[in-house]
C-alpha cells in the first residue's frame, strides 16, 4: 500500500513540475503558429510541421527560411543543421531510450527535446528518470502540438508576437531545470561554461543555430573532469 501511495505521489510531483515546461511549451506554440500564418503559409504547414519534426527551434528557422524567400530545400537543411544537438541529448537519456522495445524506443527518440532531456536528468533515480523522461515527453508532445494549432487558426488575430517576450519562456524553464544539475556536478559545471563562452563568442558571426551547436564542444571537457575529480 505504502509503495503504490509513494508511486502515485511521486507521478503527481513529476506531473506538477513539468507542467512549468508544458505552459511555455503551448505559449510558444501559440507564437510559432501565429507567426507561421501570419506569414503567409497555409494553417497546415505548422501544424503537421509540429506532428513530423516536433523542435522547436528547427521549426522556427525552417518557417524562418520559408518565409525570406528561401526554398523547401534550404529550410529543410536549416531544421537538420539544429537538430543534429539531439545526437548529444540522445547518448545522455540512453538508458531511457533502451528500456523498452523497439517501438518504445522510436516513441522515445521521437520525443526526445532539450526539455526532455533537461527534466530527465535533474532525476536522481534511473526509474524515476524514465518516468520523467515520459511524462515530460508526452505532455509537451500533446501541449505544443495544441498550442502550434490554437495560433495557426488565430492567425493575425494576435498581432506581432514578438511584443509579447515569448522567446523567454524556453530558456527561463531550462536555466530552472538545469540548475540542480549544474550544482551537483562540477564536470557538468566546467562543460556549462566552457559551452557557454562558446557560444557566446560565435554569436555576433554565426547565423542563428551555429552557436547551440558549437556549445555542445564543451562537452570533450567532461570525460577530461571526471578522469581529473577521481584522480
């Protein structure tokens, strides 16, 4: 009785702290639907954009893309190009993603997203992890999907929507997930910065995009800090 309790108990904590990531999931997707229309393209685009490549940051450089006038072709290299930063989050949720069968595995890859990841590994427990990693993964799955639908067919009904500072929400509910993370583990601390100097180093020459992925260089430093912290 007492381990049922504990595990509905701690469902619901998994639930009430991604819900944090759930809200600014649908009010961005309300935003990349909204600017999406409002653009130009048919309600369609964004939505079944949202349903096959599901990343956010992908999606709003393609439509980006799209938008100035370049070709399919080109928005579509744009989403690859920052999509390759999920090989990275993959390696590092991979005992999540080899849990199950096959179909759980390409459901898992599927969802796997920088809030994801990020909530999975804020979990200490590797049961507890995989739980996250789900219910994470699926409510912000279904809630972006929702949202990205709502703004499409509100279209220009919402104005420019850059007045309203959504492109803080993400990175506001990451630094809030990361933190715990980031003050447990030195080695992740040390790959944080040296990531981050990266990055912001890159960011007044490189298109948008180049800089996340340059930041994923910090990560050489992390077997290099563990070798250095057993020692």
């Amino acid at each position: 009785m007492r381990t049922v309790k504990r595990t509905v108990g701690g469902a619901r904590g998994l639930v009430r702290d991604a819900s944090l990531v759930w809200v600014a999931s649908g009010v961005v997707g309300v935003s990349f639907g909204a600017i999406s229309v409002a653009g130009g393209l048919p309600v369609w685009v964004p939505v079944v954009m949202s349903v096959v490549v599901y990343a956010g940051s992908a999606q709003f450089s393609a439509v980006g893309v799209l938008l100035a006038g370049g070709g399919p072709l080109a928005a579509a290299a744009t989403g690859l190009l920052l999509n390759t930063r999920t090989a990275a989050f993959s390696l590092a949720v991979a005992d999540v993603l080899g849990s199950g069968g096959r179909l759980s595995r390409f459901l898992g890859a599927h969802l796997v997203t920088d809030e994801t990841v990020a909530f999975a590994l804020a979990q200490t427990d590797p049961e507890r992890r995989r739980a996250a990693f789900w219910v994470s993964g699926v409510g912000l799955f279904v809630v972006w999907n929702a949202g990205v639908l709502a703004g499409a067919v509100a279209g220009t009904a919402l104005g420019d929507t850059a007045v309203y500072g959504l492109d803080a929400a993400f990175p506001a509910v990451l630094v809030a997930l990361v933190l715990p993370v980031l003050r447990a583990d030195a080695a992740v601390r040390r790959c944080a910065m040296a990531g981050a100097v990266l990055a912001l180093a890159a960011s007044s020459v490189a298109p948008a995009g180049v800089p996340v992925l340059l930041a994923l260089l910090g990560l050489a430093l992390y077997g290099r800090g563990r070798k250095a912290g057993a020692a």
